[in-house]
C-alpha cells in the first residue's frame, strides 16, 4: 500500500505540473501577436483555461504547494495570476458588469423596432426541417444562414413566402449565404472582400416606420484552423476592412455573422474601436453558440455588433438546429436620442490601432495574392 500512495502522489505532482504548465502556456500564447492557427487558436477557450488552472491550483495547495518551497510556491502564484488575468477577459460578457447596449425603456414599438436572426445551419447537416421550424417560431426580421449550398436554399425557401426580400449566394465550399428580410431592402450586394469563395452581405433594410433605414454587413470570414486557413490574418483583414468602413459613414449600422472568432480577442476588441460600433453581449452573457453539441467546449462565435442608435429588446440563443452552431437572436429598438449617451460605452481607436488595422488589411491582401499565385503555379 506505501508503494502505490508512493506512485500516486508521485503522478499527482506530475499532472499537477503538466497539466498546470498547458494552461499557463495557452493563457501566454494569445499575447504573441503572431497569427498562426496553432497560435491564435488559444484566444477562443478562455473559459476552459481558467477552470484547469482553477482546478490545478486546487490540487496544488491540496499537495501542500503552498509551504513546499520557492519553485511550488512561484507556480501557485503564476497559476493565481493567470486565472485573474483570464477573468478579466470575460467578466465582461457576464452580468457582473454594466450593459454597453442599454436595455429599453421605451413602450414597445413595432414600427422603429428590427429583430434579426443569425444561424449557421452546418452545410452538411440535414435537419433541414427543424432548422426552418426554429427559425420561424423566432420570427425575426431578418435572417441570414450561412455555410448554405443550393441543398439549403431549397429547405430554407418556404421562408421567402413571409420574407420577400432575398439576396442569396448558396455554394458548396461550407460559404454559402442565404439572406431574408421581410423588411425593404436597399442596394443588396454580395461582395468578396478579400478571398474570391468568402461572400459578404452589404445593405440597407428599411424599418417598419417606412422612413428609417438601417445598414447591414453579413459576414462569416474563414477561422484559423489547419483544415481552413494556417492563419487568422484574412479572417482579421476582412472584420477591419468592413470595421473602417463603418467607422467613415455615421449611420445607424449593425454588423453580424458567424466572425470564427471570440468577442474577447485582440481581433475583435481592435474591430469594435475601429469601428466604434458596440457589443451586445456586454453585460449579459457568453450565449456560446459553438460548439452546439460539446457543453465543455463551447464559446461565442457568432455576433451581432451595433451602433449606439440601438437599444435591446431581446437578445438569446436559439435552439439547436442539427448544427455544431446555435443560432443567434436579437430584437433591437432604434432610439438615436440615446445614441450620444451611449457612444460614452464604445472603445476609442487611437494612432496605433489604426495603423496596425491598416497593416493588417495590407497582410490579408498580400497573403491572398501569394495564395492565388500559388493556385495558378499549380494549375499551370
């Protein structure tokens, strides 16, 4: 019996090291600035991190760490700093902070009121049916799906029986876009910003009020990932191509889609004061829409950013629909009056984000053109 307490305290310290020193490691690897997958992967699992260090830490003083000498003391303290540091990061996607998008006050209006839904339907699930029957008891304004081919455009098309106005790009690449409203739209584009197979939504949807007219970007850029993209330096590129352009018209704007990427990354924070625009989920939750079917391993990928004209009515998570993605819903009022008060919550940009947004443009258009020139070398 002493021999095998022996083994195990002596695996105990070992997994307690081990284990202990990944978590350090992922929370240091999203400060490199570097945007290789296997470097930017570690912004997405914040949440996960901190419950290992919470946990190694715990095993940590269990093992006597805290009185056991220099080297244990120093990790306890490292594994304290990392998990404060990893908190802060989220704290504000949970309730314990202010809302940066207030909620309204205002008696319900339909007529200056947009609700819009976002759902990425996992182009080879089949749920065709339940995704459509989910979507519609959501009754939102507007709806995109993505990663949609010609197979979706056909489950989802009973929709444009109550939504009219469409603008579609299904393909087969898992970046299909099918886009509703049964709202007016203005000037429906569908745009390649950067990759020539990553459509994006631009327009205009005109309120109930029949005056006031909202701009729309869809977006659902490549994440980093081996089997996708080696880097996150398009995905980055194109969030702060749109981000500039918002941040040059002063209009009532909302940016939406599946981003491939967490609020709480540098990408994303860099995006929110380029563009001035606002994050709904500040203040009052993570709603993590992937992975739908993993409860351990899921975070927020897909968003709806707006500009401080908008207050929320509702926002949540919609159910599963088949896919690994939740859908995502939001009902916003339109309140400009409130709009000066509320630009106090948005982040400022300064010099320096500017230029590395303008650096990282230029790095997105570059590493497309040594793509597309790797592309034709090996057709030729």
């Amino acid at each position: 019996m002493p021999i095998l307490l022996s083994v195990l305290l002596t695996a105990s310290h070992w997994a307690v090291w081990i284990i202990g020193g990944a978590a350090l490691v992922a929370t240091l690897m999203p400060l490199l600035r570097h945007t290789a997958w296997w470097i930017r992967v570690f912004d997405f699992p914040r949440l996960q991190i901190v419950l290992a260090l919470v946990l190694v830490a715990a095993a940590g003083l269990a093992l006597g760490y805290a009185s056991a000498g220099r080297w244990p003391q120093l990790f306890l303290l490292a594994l304290a700093a990392a998990t404060v540091y990893q908190l802060l990061r989220i704290i504000p996607y949970t309730r314990l902070v202010p809302k940066d998008v207030a909620d309204s006050t205002r008696t319900h209006d339909p007529r200056t009121e947009l609700s819009l839904a976002v759902m990425n339907v996992l182009q080879y699930n089949r749920e065709g049916a339940l995704a459509l029957a989910t979507v519609r008891a959501a009754d939102p304004d507007v709806i995109m799906a993505v990663e949609t081919d010609s197979w979706w455009h056909e489950q989802l098309r009973p929709l444009e029986e109550t939504h009219p106005y469409t603008c579609h790009e299904p393909l087969d690449n898992t970046y299909g876009l099918l886009f509703f409203s049964r709202l007016p739209l203005k000037a429906c584009q569908i745009k390649y910003l950067l990759d020539d197979d990553i459509p994006s939504l631009h327009t205009h949807v005109q309120l109930p009020d029949g005056q006031t007219w909202v701009r729309l970007y869809g977006l659902h850029p490549k994440p980093p990932a081996p089997q996708e993209s080696k880097t996150s330096t398009k995905r980055d590129a194109e969030l702060l191509l749109v981000g500039k352009e918002v941040d040059r018209r002063d209009e009532a704007t909302i940016v939406f889609g599946d981003m491939n990427d967490v609020a709480w990354s540098h990408t994303s924070e860099l995006f929110r004061r380029v563009s001035g625009l606002l994050d709904p989920r500040v203040g009052r939750g993570l709603m993590p829409t992937f992975h739908a079917d993993y409860r351990l391993l899921r975070w927020p990928l897909d968003h709806v950013f707006v500009s401080a004209h908008f207050q929320v009515v509702d926002m949540r998570r919609l159910p599963h629909v088949g896919s690994d993605h939740f859908p995502i819903f939001v009902r916003l009022s339109y309140e400009p009056r409130h709009k000066a008060a509320q630009e106090e919550n948005a982040e400022q940009a300064d010099a320096d984000d500017r230029a590395e947004a303008d650096e990282k443009i230029a790095e997105g258009f570059a590493e497309e053109q040594e793509e597309e020139a790797e592309t034709d070398a090996v057709k030729a």
